[in-house]
C-alpha cells in the first residue's frame, strides 16, 4: 500500500522536489491482546478503533521496502503481543498498531517510543497498568480513565497526556521521571508520588494530588502540572541575507551579501497537541562581505578604493540574547509546524577583517569594531519546520527589526532580507 503525507509541509517540500513516497508493509491478527510490550528503534503509533481485529504496519521510505518485508516487527504468544526491537530499519521508523485497544497492561522496555491517540480504561479495570522504561517517552493524546489504573515511570522516562477526562482515580509513580498533561477535565483525581535520586537509593517526596471541580457548571484543575519538556535541545542554522545597501553605492556600508551563523540551547513548553513555545539561549554571528576597500578610524568606515594595493574586507559581529519561538503543529507526531519567532540579543563584539599585501594575502588581520554595530539586536522570523528530511529541521525567512549600524556612524536603518536552514 503507497501512500503520501499530506501536511502543508510536505506539499511546499514536493514542490521543492524533497517529498518521498513512503510504503506500508502490513499484516492483520483478531486475537484479543491482554498485555502489549514495545522494544525500542520504533515509533510506535497506538491508533484506537471499534474493529475485531488488529492492523499492523511498517511504514518506511521506498527504499526500505524490501527490507522491510523481511522485518519480523511482532511476536504473538496468547494474549502478548511484543512489539520486537528494531534492528534492521533506520531507528524511529513509524510502526502503526491499529484496532480496540483494550489492553489491561501496556509495557514500553528502555528507550522505547509510543503515541497513542485514544485510551480507554473501563472501569472494570481496576488493576490496569502501565509501565515506563528508563528514557522510554510516550503520548496520549486523548485519555479517559473510568477505573484506578497504575503507571509507573522509570529513570528519566516522559509521560505526557493532551487531554485526560472520565471519573477514575490514576496513580503515577515518578522515579526521576517527568509528567506533564495539558487539559484535566477528570470528576476524579490524580494521585502523583515522586521519588528522586540524589545518591543511591529512590527518596520519596510528599505525594501531589491533582483535582478537578466543577464550577458554575465549567471544570477548573485546582493544581496541575506545567506542559513543559524539561530537557535541552540544541540547536545551529546558517542563513544568507540580502542587505538593502546605502541610495550611493560608493558607501562604505556597501556589501555584497551577510552570511549569519545561530547556536543555541532552548527548552520547550507544550501548550496542546497543536501549540509550543520554545525560549533559551541564542548565540548569532554575522559576516558581510563588503563591496569597497575600507580603512577603519575615529570617524567610522572609510572607503580607500584605488589608494592602497588591492585588499579585501569584511565586517563581523555577535549578539548573545533570548529568542522566543511560537509553533503551531500541523501532524500528530509533532513531525510538521509553522512557526513565528522573536531574537532579541545584545552585542558581544565587532571586528573589521582585511587581507592585504603586508602578508601576501596569507592571513587576515583584525581590528576591534564593535562601536559600528548597534548595541541591540531584534529579528523577527516565520519557519516551515520538519523532521522528514534528516538532520535539516526547517527552512526559516527573517529579517532585523533594528537598524544594523550605529546610529553615531550612519543614520540610514538597513534592512535585510534572509532564509536560514535549520539543523
């Protein structure tokens, strides 16, 4: 079975030639599963429907095709359905399970990965359990828990819920793990007990009970965790901008273009299943690649054109600031999003670069400059961002708000143009 994903992302990619056809391999079983276990090197993706049986796919690229045809991805004993380690495929190829998912015990083993879209715990189910391995991260976008269902979550494992609703009563249990949710409209509550380890043994922390009332007929989480991923990510982009040069080309702020470099390390806070924001730390350089021959004194730049033997000149600078980012995913994996993005950073430093004759053109020679650049810095920027296409993240178009150059050696507020690849 061929099928294209279909997400604003990926038609702007097929229009750049970057959209890949993906195939399914698939097999179907209407034994009734009990407990589910997920190795890990899968993205594993739980869909719930009203159907007897069970549908399993791998979905790959094209190119994986036959190997993926010879993937043994389950094993089915009794009522234990294993989902095997991936060891064949590239690692976090999608494994889509479909069908009732009216498991009594779900178990994800170290590492492993899981979304599930709609899980129903019957109130019959009193001892239903799920338990986390260490660093295993899984979603589920929609919850309704009816019973008193028990989830256990191992070192540094991730649990996030979108939505939880129904009348049960949840235990979670956090051995140096993270739980976060966005929307409670649970009658019931939910009773959190965290353990941490500062040296060898777990130690127990004051139990938190999350409760939900009903007031003027609306439901109102009295105490509730913040959405918010507490690791860091780190991040680099390189971009190319397009400078609006000075109305007199003879201008000394002439250039021919502006190569910009961003490094940085953020955190994210998830709001829902289609909004984020992520903020951290944001180191941008830029070099500009000048048009004349420049001398560097009390007064600024000044063009030395056909005075000296030819030289060559560049401009560079850095800003360390705060940037602010806003997502809106469009796939439920979080694998597609448009975003909107704020930097604001002040100067570290400013250099003019010249390679001359004095050294026969062998190595650059660096002037401090850091009063030609504006203290300030704030750029506005608007992503397409991706997890499709390998280790590039995104395509980002922005442009500063602010203008360049001090306002002491040019009054003219430059603007520019750019795109950025993210990684």
């Amino acid at each position: 079975m061929k099928r294209i994903t279909l997400s604003l992302l990926l038609i702007c990619l097929t229009a750049l030639g970057f959209a890949q056809e993906e195939v399914a391999i698939e097999q179907t079983f209407d034994q009734p599963i009990r407990l589910l276990r997920i190795d890990k090197g899968w993205n594993v993706q739980l869909m719930h429907r009203n159907t007897n049986d069970y549908r399993l796919a791998v979905v790959v690229p094209e190119q994986y095709a036959g190997i993926a045809s010879e993937v043994q991805a389950c094993n089915l004993t009794g009522d234990t359905l294993t989902i095997l380690k991936n060891n064949m495929l590239p690692q976090g190829s999608i494994l889509e399970l479909e069908g009732p998912l009216n498991f009594q015990i779900i178990v994800l083993y170290n590492e492993a990965k899981a979304v599930i879209d709609h899980l129903v715990i019957p109130e019959k189910h009193t001892n239903y359990e799920i338990y986390l391995g260490k660093k295993s991260e899984t979603t589920i976008h929609h919850l309704v828990s009816n019973g008193e269902p028990y989830i256990n979550m191992s070192n540094e494992s991730q649990l996030t819920i979108d939505t939880i609703q129904g009348s049960g009563k949840p235990t979670i249990e956090l051995y140096n793990a993270e739980f976060q949710y966005g929307t409670s409209l649970l009658e019931g509550e939910i009773l959190v007990k965290e353990y941490e380890r500062p040296a060898r043994f777990y130690e127990k922390k004051n139990p938190k009970v999350i409760k939900t009332e009903i007031i003027d007929g609306q439901p109102v989480t009295k105490e509730r965790y913040k959405v918010w991923d507490a690791s860091l990510a780190f991040g680099a982009g390189i971009g190319f901008r397009k400078h609006q040069n000075p109305v007199d080309f003879n201008s000394p702020f002439t250039n021919n273009g502006i190569l910009s470099f961003n490094l940085g390390l953020s955190t994210q806070f998830r709001f829902s299943d289609r909004w984020s924001l992520m903020t951290g730390l944001l180191y941008n350089f830029n070099r500009y690649y000048m048009a004349h021959q420049l001398k560097l004194n009390e007064n600024g730049l000044e063009s030395i054109d056909g005075q000296t033997p030819i030289q060559k000149n560049e401009l560079a600078n850095g800003y360390l600031g705060v940037p602010v980012e806003l997502f809106f995913h469009f796939a439920e994996p979080w694998k597609s999003s448009l975003s909107l993005d704020v930097f604001f950073g002040h100067r570290l430093h400013g250099l003019l670069r010249t390679l001359g004759p004095d050294d026969n053109y062998k190595e650059w020679q660096l002037e401090k400059a850091t009063s030609l650049f504006n203290p300030w810095k704030l750029e506005v920027g608007l992503s397409i961002n991706t997890n499709l296409i390998g280790f590039i993240h995104g395509f980002r178009v922005f442009t500063n708000l602010l203008p360049e150059y001090n306002k002491a050696v040019t009054t003219e507020k430059f603007r520019s143009i750019g795109i950025e690849i993210k990684y």
